[in-house]
C-alpha cells in the first residue's frame, strides 16, 4: 500500500498544489507536501487495516494539503470579531484604533514621514514631539516622553532614578498586573532595592517617613489596576505622598497603569486615577499605558517634571525604548480627538464604555430580532442581562451591565458552537458560560455586526459545520 502514496511530483500537479505555489512559493509548496506524504505513511504504517489505492491516497493527500494550509492560515495576526464584551482585551490586541488613527497609520506614516524632519525649517525636527506636546497638554504636565509601553516606562524610570538605592513602596502595592509584569521584578531589574512598608491593607504616611533613609531615592505609588482592597484598609492620599516626599528632597513615582486623561466616573470607573490629578498633586512622574483607556496604539506614556524627562529622553537606554513612526502617528490623531473632546464617541474603547444599559439591551433585541427564522427548533437564541468587563487591568469589580445573546444548540455543546465561531472569517470570539455561547455585542462595532449576522445566519444554516468562513484557497 506503502507504493500507492503519489509522490511530490504527482500531488504536485494537483489543483491544490498549484494554487499554493502561486501563494507561497515553491519551497514551502513542497515542504508542506513533504509534511503531509510522511504523515500518511507513518498513519498506514499504524494502521494497515483498510485499503488504500492509488486515488484514494490522493484524495487524502489533497485534503491533508489543503488542511494544513488552512491552518496556517489562522496562525499571524488577523483581523477578529471581539464579541466577549470585554473592551480592552490584551490577548485581542488591547484598544481597536479610532478611524483617525488608522487613517493616520496608512497615510500618513507608512511611507516616508516627518518622523525627524521639521516642514518649517527644512531641518532635522524632534521626534515625537507633537504626541508628547498633546499628552503633556492633556495631562497638564511640564513634559512628556513615549516609550514602548508602560512596562518599559516603569523600568526605565526606576533605572535611571533609583537604581543603586532604595525604592520605598506600600506592601498593599507590590502587585502583579498580569502577564509577567510584577513590580517587585521589575524593581530588581532596574537596580533599586524594593523597601517594603505598612501591610497589605493598611499603610500610613508615618510608615512611609520611618523608612526614609540616606540610602532612600524615591517613594513609588502603584495603582494596584486589576485588583482592589477592600474593608478594613488605609493609604494615604498621594498629595500626602508628594508632600512627604518634597520635604525630604526625595522623587515621587506614580504608576498609574490604565491612563484614564479625564474622570471617568460617569461610565462606571471610579477608581481610575485621572493623570493630570495626580500632576496636579505634585508627582514628579507618571506612567501609564497608551492602548488602555487612552485607546491609543501599544506605548508607554512618561509625564513629568521636565528636567527629569529631560534626563530620560537624553539617557541611552531612551534610544532601545522608544516607539516608531507607526505609533506617533496613531497616537497623535488619538490624542486630538481626547483634546477636541470628541473621545468618547470617536475613540473606541471609550465609546463601547459610554454605551448606556438601555442602547445594548436595544441594539441586542434588535439584532436578534433580524435573525428570527434564521435559526431552527434546535437552536435556542435569547436575549439575557450581564456584565461586560473592563479588562486591561482597569476596573476589577465595575462590569459595566449589558444584555447578552445566548446561543445554545439542543445536540451541540457550547465548546463546538464557540469553535465554528472562532474558525468564521473573520473569527468570532465568545465567551462559554455553562450550556451557553455568550456575545456582547458592547464591544462588536456596527459593521462587524453585519458580519456577525452573516456568519449566525451560515451557522444556522449548517450547524457543526467547522468551516463558515467561505473560506477559499483563491
Ligand atoms: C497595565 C499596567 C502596566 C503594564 O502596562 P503595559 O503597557 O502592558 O506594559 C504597568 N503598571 C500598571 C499599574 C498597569 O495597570
């Protein structure tokens, strides 16, 4: 049977094969068929029951080909469908850009720019510098540089301010904000030794002054983002903190993660710490992350004092952190919608907040309403109340209400409906809760609602089906 695998040559003349050779060359046509040749002769060699001709080999070497170049379709960054309702999704890629900043990414600076070119002089021009002029405007600070992102920030800043000293920091603080970014990691990485103090719930601003020391260079505040004290529990306010510190010529840090530029209270978020409160209150340096609730691209934002942005932009370290032309330029058109006050209904993240129980429950009703008659008997679709979530470490215990679609399938379990979704184009993501598949359509913008509907409709009309994509090797 061994004899009746075709060769390279033969699945080479297949249609299959022709159509990857155009797409991805000659190379890794054959490797691929190489992969799938061998597979099949270690699974006869398994398992010789059966009988295997010449054309059925084929047949299955065709299908094997087309199956792993399926795969590796759904492997790099693609565009998907967040319907998990949680609005800053890190693994989903964070804040979605606003119209401005994606236009701003494609025309202005995917070709040549003025990434260091001055139109007015002719000359070589500062780079970054209207992002940082916007963000030091909209935080109320003297300066602003942009790194990678906040968890570069951070290191940086501790590096080159405390490194070789004491980093005093609340036991209530020392916490980890996921995916690998620990702040007692990260202070021993930039040098400065970690000075504990107080408890895990309650630290007092004596418990700050006691620690204080010749060896002491900073006092560090860490806004503790995706986890909350709460009951018995104390801190003192960070204008406390910044006093403390100005009285004994020590610098005071603020790692405020999320980045909120304007109180939002109003949509729920009451504990998010507004930068130009804490530059008000006296802070020498802020942190924060530009594709949380700023709702930018991925980047770390300084705000400070300026002769100690000064000393960063000039360190060396500056030249292995910073971001590229890419970044500006999104930040920058995200940054004038935040300035023109148009944000909360231009800039994603923070319009897919603002969005009122009301609207979703509507918008919810409505949609599944289109799709009556589409599903059958088997199919349970409905509408039920829950809760989206923040994410990005923002507002732990706030999950804005909304209404959810709850789709269930008498014979198919929700693991299945959730895999055809996910294997769509563009790829659903959901959220399984029980016998249910769960969408929240607060974080589905308008037109991918018509693709979600598109894609519902071709799951009713083939439920178990693992391919609705209408996917095609042309
Ligand atoms: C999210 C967060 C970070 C890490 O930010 P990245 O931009 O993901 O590097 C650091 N500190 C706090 C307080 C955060 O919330």
């Amino acid at each position: 049977m061994l004899r009746n695998l075709p060769s390279v040559e033969v699945l080479l003349r297949s249609s299959i094969a022709q159509k990857l050779l155009l797409q991805t060359g000659e190379t890794h046509t054959v490797a691929l068929m190489r992969k799938v040749i061998d597979e099949i002769r270690r699974d006869i060699a398994e398992n010789s029951r059966g009988v295997h001709t010449k054309d059925s080999l084929l047949t299955v070497a065709e299908e094997r080909l087309t199956a792993a170049w399926q795969s590796e379709q759904m492997a790099g960054v693609r565009r998907v469908i967040n319907a998990t309702g949680v609005v800053i999704h890190t693994n989903l890629g964070r804040a979605p850009l606003s119209e401005n900043a994606r236009r701003a990414l494609s025309d202005e600076a995917s070709g040549y720019c003025t990434l260091e070119y001055d139109l007015e002089t002719g000359k070589r021009g500062a780079r970054g510098l209207k992002a940082e002029n916007l963000l030091a405007e909209l935080a109320g600070a003297e300066s602003v540089l942009i790194v990678n992102n906040c968890a570069a920030a951070a290191f940086f800043v501790l590096t080159v301010f405390a490194s070789g000293g004491e980093v005093i920091i609340s036991r209530g603080e020392l916490v980890e904000i996921g995916g690998d970014f620990r702040v007692p990691d990260v202070l021993t990485q930039s040098g400065a030794t970690l000075r504990e103090v107080g408890t895990t719930n309650r630290t007092k601003l004596a418990d700050y002054e006691k620690a204080i020391n010749d060896k002491t260079r900073l006092i560090l505040r860490v806004h503790p983002s995706n986890y909350k004290i709460v009951g018995f529990t104390a801190t003192p306010t960070i204008s406390e903190l910044a006093d403390l510190s100005d009285r004994h010529n020590l610098l005071i840090y603020e790692d405020i993660g999320s980045g909120a530029l304007v109180d939002l209270s109003g949509v729920g978020l009451d504990d998010e710490p507004v930068v130009a409160n804490s530059i008000a209150a006296g802070v020498d340096v802020v942190t924060f992350s530009g594709d949380k609730l700023l709702g930018g691209p991925q980047s770390g934002i300084i705000a400070g004092k300026r002769d100690l942005i000064d000393r960063l932009r000039k360190h060396p370290l500056y030249r292995a952190l910073r971001v590229d032309k890419l970044i500006y330029a999104a930040l920058e058109a995200t940054l004038e919608q935040h300035r023109r006050g148009t944000a909360a209904t231009e800039v994603p993240v923070l319009n897919m907040l603002s969005a009122t129980p009301a609207a979703l429950e509507k918008r919810t009703l409505s949609f599944i309403e289109s799709l009556s008659g589409k599903p059958d008997e088997r199919f349970s679709i409905e509408p039920i109340p829950g809760n989206s979530a923040i994410g990005g470490g923002a507002g732990p215990m706030s999950g804005p209400p909304t209404t959810l679609i709850a789709l269930s399938h008498k014979t198919m379990t929700a693991a299945t409906l959730e895999k055809s979704l996910r294997n769509a184009s563009p790829p659903v993501i959901a959220r399984i809760a029980g016998a249910r598949l769960l969408l929240d359509l607060r974080t589905v913008s308008a037109a991918e609602e018509r693709e979600l509907y598109e894609i519902l409709t071709r799951l009713f009309a083939a439920p178990g089906s693992q391919n609705l994509s209408g996917w095609q090797i042309d």
